[in-house]
C-alpha cells in the first residue's frame, strides 16, 4: 500500500485508575529518536483534563471523519499526531479525505509536569481510549503520559501487544500545506461564546454544495449564500459541525481567513485550551493535494543547511525567518525559503496567535517525505528525459517549451507570474500550485 506507512506500537494507549487518580498513557511509535534515554516526553497533571477530554474526543471524530470518500475507505480510522515542546502539547490530524485539519492546544498554564523530552509521536488512539476519556467527569484528576512511561501500575495491569496502524501519507504532505496556508492567513474575526452559538445555530441543515459566506450584521454573525463586502467565504460548510460538541465550553472563538481564500481556520478557546480548526477551500479538495508547498521543495536549499537548522529548530521549539536571517546573516527571501522548505517536510507548524512556526519533529525519515509528490516527481523526469527547452531566460522573462504527450506546451514566468499552456494551468489558474511543467522549468534554472 503506497498510500500508508505501516507502524508497530509496543502497546496500547489507556486510562487506569489508580486510587482517586487517573492516569493516562498515549502509546507512541518513531522511526527517530533523539533521545533514546527519555522514557517519554510530558509527565505531568493536566489543569482542565475534562475539557482535555472533550477536545480530544472531538479531534478523534474529525480524524475518522470523510467528505468524499466511500464507507469502506472511511472505515480505515487513523491516529492524531501529538507535538511535545515550548512547554505546551499539541494534538493534530486530518479528516480521512484531508479536507479538514484540527489541532488541540495545551498551553503552558495547562500543564503541571515535566517535559522529559521535545519530540513528535504519532499516538495510538483506541476505542477503549475514546470509551475512557468520555467518562472523565468535570474537576477529576488525571496524570498525562506522552509516550509510553514506564511505571508498574501501567506494565503491571496491560498486557503489551502488537498492533499495526496505517498512517496516511497524505497526512504528511496535508501538515506542510496547512502550515504555509496558516501563515498566510489573517485574523478577520473574534465572537463571543453567546455570539458563536447563535452562528451555528443558524447553519443550514444538510450537506450543503455551494459556497457560503460569513457575514457580521450589528453584532450578529450570520451564515449567508450571497456574498458582500468583507464577507468571509467557506467551501463544504457542513464540515463545520464536528465543532459543535464543544461550543458549550468555549470562551470565545476567533475566525481567520486565507489571504487568497484557499482556507479558513475557526479557533476555539477554552482557557488553557486552544482547538483550531482549518477547512480546505472546498469538501471535496484535501490539504495533501493543493500544491501550495511544491515550489519550496524545488527550491536550492542544500541537505546541510536542513540539517543544521532542523537542530536549530528542535532546540528553539520555534523559528523565526527574520531572526534567522539577521542571525546567519543571508538574505529575508533564503530565510523564507528555507521556512517554507521546512514547513514543506513537516517540520514546521504555525501557531495563528503568536504569528510564529514551531518545531514538529515528524515521527518518519525526512528522506521519505521528499518523494510523496507526484508533480516534483514529473517535473524531475521531464528535466531527465531532456524534454524541456529553455527559448529564453534573462532576469526580467523565462520563456520554454516542454514536451508533453503528442503536444508541446509553453511555459512562460514572467515577474512572478508563470503561465502554462497545459489543461492543468487552464482549470486551476495556479490557484493549486503549479504544473509539473512550470515545475520543471522553475527547477531547471533555478528560480
């Protein structure tokens, strides 16, 4: 199966109790490990583990959930990905499709442990896990284990067995979309808790097929199918309802939007924890497939720079473009790209509120991540087997003919702009990345 990476837990995730305590264990798996010495990466209490609970259920929900697959493919259910670093926990996945990204934020003042370790696990979310956590009751206590703590009571009580997970790695390619979108994105609007119910009250029953558009009106948002000025547009807006188990919790919600409209991000905040919540321009487009990182992956960043500031990274638990630019003294446009190359390969999220990357240290080899795109892959074979021809190439136009199947397309890329006579840049304008042919002409010399 070219569309799953296969990998073994050693156990299984579980809530036990102990005494008036419950503690929880996330089971984990790593192709990497920095620190093989670390028995695991949080150990610790959890300040609002009942709202913790709700969260997590809900992201388990939206990672078994589907917009355009079949039952059968919807049955095949996947496991959320859990960040521990910078002093907080992140909890992230994708809808089946991938058409939908939620992350569940643990902040600093949530937490009384200690980070043994900063590192990315992909978890181990089991039916009885969900069943556990659905029974945690408002001001109960539980100890949070990221990463398989060895204690007794744990190893005493759980047998350890084997079981293989698939992970989509289309997820892999999704995180690197997210991220570059989320950055791009610009906070449009801030509701209260009374204000977002009346919202979702107000939403169309049904699966609803065309774009519809959030409108403020006095103080009353609105979800409205005719758009206006400074209208906020949203594509499959029934996706949106996976959020409403948690609106009774929330304090307030914060909705951003993508500069060129290719997502929006619905941002919960319940005290200590934050749930984000990104929805793809339309139900039926997945994140791992809009060609928004592609450019980054072609770009001229040698093997040693990644290496170096993917340390860098995994020190800070955050980066900077600009500081990384004044600090290693090159240029704002190679620290952006570098950025985005990192961001591209996974190893960099985007925190919406304090407008900053932060490390993810993907739990797969960087050297599998290069190869999930099928249009640099094209783009690579195009250059190999001699079939694209450079007219032209001066500082202000690049102008070249690439040969396709029985027809010759023209690239031309033009300040900043790039053209491509092929059915791919004629349905989609660029608005889902390039072709493999402007790929390949970029690539070949090196814009």
């Amino acid at each position: 199966m070219e569309d799953t990476l296969i990998y073994n837990y050693s156990g299984a995730s579980s809530l036990v109790r102990r005494a008036a305590l419950e503690e929880l264990f996330l089971a984990k798996y790593s192709e990497i490990h920095k620190n093989t010495d670390a028995p695991c990466f949080f150990w610790g209490n959890v300040e609002q583990p009942f709202i913790l609970a709700r969260c997590l259920i809900t992201l388990s929900n939206i990672v078994k959930s589907s917009f355009n697959l079949s039952p059968f493919q919807i049955g095949l259910l996947k496991d959320p990905i859990v960040t521990a670093g910078n002093e907080r926990l992140r909890f992230e996945g994708f809808s089946h499709c991938a058409g939908v990204y939620a992350r569940v934020d643990v902040l600093p003042d949530g937490l009384d442990g200690e980070f043994l370790e900063n590192g990315t696990t992909n978890v181990d979310f089991n039916q009885p896990m969900i069943t556990a956590l659905g029974s945690i009751r408002p001001n109960e206590k539980i100890m949070l284990s990221v990463g398989q703590k060895e204690v007794g009571l744990y190893k005493e009580e759980n047998k350890i067995i084997e079981r293989k997970v698939p992970l989509p790695t289309k997820w892999i390619k999704g995180l690197g979309t997210v991220q570059v979108y989320l950055s791009e994105s610009e906070e449009r609007h801030t509701f209260n808790k009374i204000q977002t119910q009346q919202l979702f009250r107000g939403m169309p029953k049904g699966i609803v097929k065309s774009d519809y558009y959030l409108i403020v009106r006095g103080n009353k948002p609105i979800f409205s199918p005719v758009k206006s000025a400074d209208s906020v547009c949203i594509g499959g807006l029934n996706r949106l309802r996976l959020l409403e188990p948690l609106l009774p919790y929330i304090d307030c919600m914060k909705v951003f939007s993508h500069t060129n409209r290719q997502s929006t991000t619905w941002q919960l905040y319940m005290g200590n924890i934050k749930f984000s919540f990104s929805l793809s321009r339309e139900s039926w487009r997945g994140f791992s497939g809009e060609g928004a990182i592609l450019e980054s992956l072609i770009s001229d960043v040698s093997d040693e720079w990644i290496d170096v500031l993917d340390k860098y990274a995994y020190a800070n638990q955050s980066f900077n473009p600009e500081k990384l630019a004044l600090e290693e003294n090159i240029s704002f446009i190679k620290a952006e790209n570098i950025t985005r190359r990192l961001a591209a390969m996974g190893l960099l999220g985007y925190d919406l509120d304090e407008k900053e990357f932060f490390y993810r240290r993907l739990p797969f080899k960087l050297s599998r991540i290069i190869g999930l795109n099928p249009r640099i892959k094209n783009a690579e074979k195009l250059i190999e087997s001699g079939k694209v021809e450079i007219l032209n190439n001066s500082k202000e136009r690049t102008e070249a003919r690439v040969e396709g199947t029985g027809v010759h397309h023209t690239v031309i890329i033009d300040e900043e702009k790039e053209r491509c006579t092929c059915e791919w840049f004629s349905k989609y304008q660029g608005e889902r990345g390039p072709c493999k042919h402007v790929l390949a002409v970029k690539k070949l010399v090196n814009i």
